[in-house]
C-alpha cells in the first residue's frame, strides 16, 4: 500500500512538473530562458580582450575615441576677452561662479583692474539662509499633511543643498548686493560643502518636525525663527561673517593703489557693475514638453516670498541662435548642461560618442534627446558661460566654455563644445532681451503652467567638481 501511494505521488508530481512547464513564462528567469541567455555570448577575441581591459580599469579609460578627438581644431572665429579661471572645488556652488563671471568684466573695466573677482562665498551664505527659511516656512504650509504626503516627502528629502538657478542669483544679489573676494574669501567649508551640508540637513529635519508637532501659528512661528538663529551660527562658524559695511581699496592696471572706500554690498554693486538683470531672461530646451509655452517650477528659488524659477519652452535650434547672436555681439552666455554626458575633462572636449562604448561591448548605446527625457536619463547638473564661437561657411562648429572648475581642467579651464554636444545636452541658457524675438518675450507675459518641484528641472545646476 506505501509503494502505491508513494507511486502515484510520483507520478503526480510528474504530471504537475509537466503542466508547470508547458506554461507561459511567468516573467522570472527560467531554465530554459537563462540557457538562452548564455547561448547568446560567443566567446571570441574581442570579448577577451573587452572582458581582459574592463577586469582592470573603468570603461572611461579605454573607450575614448582618438581618431575623432584629435581631428578637431583649436581655433575660434569669435571670442570674448580671456580671463582667470574661478575654482568652486568641492561645491556645489557652479551656478553662483558662471553668474558672476558674467559680471567680472564688467567690473574690472569700472575699477580699471586687469582682472577681478567677487566673493561667491559672500552670497552663498545668504543663499544658504534664505534657502533654510523657505524649507521652514514650506514645513510650517505643509504641516496638517500626512509625512507620506508627496510634497512633505520631497521637503524631507531635501531640506537644504547647493544647487541654484540663474533668477535665485539676481534676486540674491538685488537684496544683498556683492563683495570683492577678498573681503570675504573662501573658507574649508564653502569649497568643500558634504559635510557642512549634512550639519545643516540634521539641523533643519530637527526643527521641522518641531514645527509639525505643534499645532499653533504662533509656536511654529518661534521654532522657525529659533532655527534660522541656529542656522545662521552654523553659517557664520562654517562661512564666516558676511560684512555690513567694508572698507576696500583696489590696484589698477599701471600698479597704482587707490584709496580706501567704504561700502556697503548694495552700494559696491551699483558702484562696480549696476547690470540690468531684470532683463535677462531664461529659455529652456526639453523635448518631452510643449514647446513655445511659458513654464513655472513649483520652490525652485532660494527666497521665499519671491518669484519661482519661470522659463520659455522652446526648440533646441532657437537656443543655439540667441546664443550665437549674444556672443557675436560680445556677450557671454550662462547655461545649465548635462556634463555627465561625454564629456573629456582633461582636453575639455565636450563631443557626442566620444566615449565609444559600443567597439567595447559590441552594443549600440544611442538615446535620441527626446529618449533622454522620456527616460530620466539626461539633467540640468552643471551650469557655465559661453565666450566663444567658432563659425565656418555661416555655420556653427565648435563654442567656448568658460568653466569655474580651475585650471587643470580643460585647457586651462576652458572647455570646447562640439555643436552637436549643445544639440544633445545643453538645456537652459540666460540671455539679455535684446536678443529674443518679440514672439518669444511676449510668452512671458502669459500664465504659466506650473511644474512640481520632483520635476527633473528643479534646482538642477550644482555638479561639484570632479
């Protein structure tokens, strides 16, 4: 009787194993299918050779395509006056550095200086504080939410970071006004900013769930107003003290030393640049959303009570001609880019494929800028300034970067852009209203749509340094 039942257990299992097999595939990876699988790699002498090289060293140091990188010339048809490279190190700061490297000129002309710089270290303290109370006040608007709610969530995840938009600079720079680098120079903290980041971050998570648990204005009003005191020690410990007033004095281009001057940060700005940023204007490029429609990113900005960042939609062509009308006309040009993207950082050549993957592995890795976008697979990370333009036969071949990432990058700090890598990875830029089109600038005249601040354009521009 045992051996019976022990046989029809058998052949049950049998039967079952059978019909479990005949099946559609379930998703999972079978037998069969990894056999497949397996079958499909031939051994053969490239995929030794791919398997030997990429066993000892990152695909970046082999994948580099010489031929094509050594084929591209050197030279400009049309570029801005040089000047000395800014480093912002560790830090997250790019979007502070390329903003007010549009401005140093300017200003070395005003104090008849050969070069200039001012401090970025001075205006990102205030944009640290200015940041730390939107966070705040956002917690305190938010605070009746569940902490599962998708906007308490992205408050939480992101109390406080480096990154900046071109319209946070301006409206720091409208309230607080500018100083040379030398009245508040770097300190280890703002160009090496992780940690002092995560302080700040531990601090301001602390305060906000203070805020939440209490439920009068009135109690939240004074555990917000605690924690911008606390936050402004961490500031002033990290950064150092931002001057009210200053006394300075500068050196000019013959070696002659002026007089000492007090100032303070407003009257030096009016003083040393009083540019019209109210009329700069921000147009972006991405594929996956209408274009020619004015667009709003929901507390993309570092003040509170101003503005959020808002932008022109439009074709990537239509950024590359109010670029290429702006530099002629010596006129630099702030823009945000993908610099994660085939990039080589030390000639600086920024050109499409220049990494050949595919002659490694023997697969094709194109994405065309609409996949990109579709795939969450390209950002805004890096913002720097346009200077130069190469144009032959009326068409555009390579641009100039200058990049704030020092000397040892690039050659001498300065990068050179195929055109084809700004048709693949360049998304914003910033230019004066002279060079937009009437029907473009009457865009920003209409309502908005408005995108949430998870939107992949949020804040995007803060990639540190290498």
């Amino acid at each position: 009787m045992k051996r019976k039942l022990a046989c029809l257990l058998l052949a049950w299992a049998a039967v079952a194993s059978a019909q479990e097999a005949a099946k559609e595939p379930t998703g999972g990876i079978t037998v069969a299918l990894l056999e497949e699988i397996q079958n499909s790699l031939t051994p053969d002498v490239h995929s030794r050779f791919a398997l030997n090289a990429l066993a000892q060293m990152d695909a970046k140091k082999i994948a580099p395509d010489w031929n094509r990188m050594r084929a591209v010339d050197t030279h400009f048809s049309h570029t801005l006056p040089p000047q000395k490279i800014t480093d912002q190190k560790a830090s997250g700061r790019c979007w502070i550095f390329a903003g007010l490297n549009i401005l140093r000129p300017v200003a070395a002309k005003k104090l008849n200086m050969d070069d200039f710089e001012f401090s970025e270290n001075y205006l990102f303290f205030y944009d640290k504080l200015e940041k730390a109370n939107l966070f705040l006040e956002a917690i305190r608007r938010t605070r009746e939410r569940p902490l599962n709610d998708r906007m308490v969530e992205f408050l939480f995840r992101n109390p406080i970071d480096d990154g900046g938009q071109w319209t946070s600079l301006v409206e720091l720079i409208r309230k607080y006004g500018v100083v040379p680098l030398d009245v508040m120079p770097e300190t280890y903290s703002s160009v090496n900013t992780a940690t002092f980041n995560h302080t700040l971050s531990m601090k301001l998570r602390e305060k906000a769930l203070a805020i939440r648990r209490s439920a009068a204005d009135a109690d939240t009003a004074a555990i917000k107003l605690q924690a911008l005191k606390e936050v402004y020690r961490i500031l002033a410990l990290n950064l150092g003290l931002p001057p009210k007033t200053f006394s300075w004095r500068s050196e000019d281009r013959k070696k002659k030393l002026g007089a000492f001057k007090t100032y303070t940060p407003l009257e030096f700005y009016q003083e040393t640049t009083a540019a019209d940023l109210d009329n700069y204007f921000a147009l972006y490029s991405i594929a996956n959303r209408p274009y020619d429609r004015l667009f709003q990113i929901e507390l993309d900005k570092t003040m509170y009570d101003r503005p959020n960042l808002t932008f022109v939609n439009t074709s990537i062509d239509t950024l590359k001609l109010l670029a290429r009308a702006s530099i002629l006309d010596n006129e630099p040009v702030w823009f945000g880019c993908d610099m994660t993207q085939d990039v080589f950082r030390d000639s600086g050549l920024m050109m499409p494929g220049i990494y050949d993957y595919a002659a490694i592995y023997g697969l094709d890795f194109t994405l065309s800028r609409a996949d990109m976008f579709e795939s969450y697979a390209i950002s805004a990370n890096h913002a720097m300034l346009l200077c130069g333009v190469d144009i032959v036969d009326g068409k555009v071949r390579k641009w100039l970067v200058e990049n704030s990432w020092g000397e040892q990058i690039g050659k001498k700090g300065y990068l050179h852009m195929l055109d084809e890598w700004f048709g693949h990875f360049v998304l914003m830029i910033i230019v004066h209203k002279n060079f937009i089109p009437p029907r473009l600038l009457a865009l920003y005249q209409t309502e908005p749509e408005i995108l949430p601040p998870w939107d992949p354009m949020y804040r995007a521009v803060t990639l540190e340094r290498p």
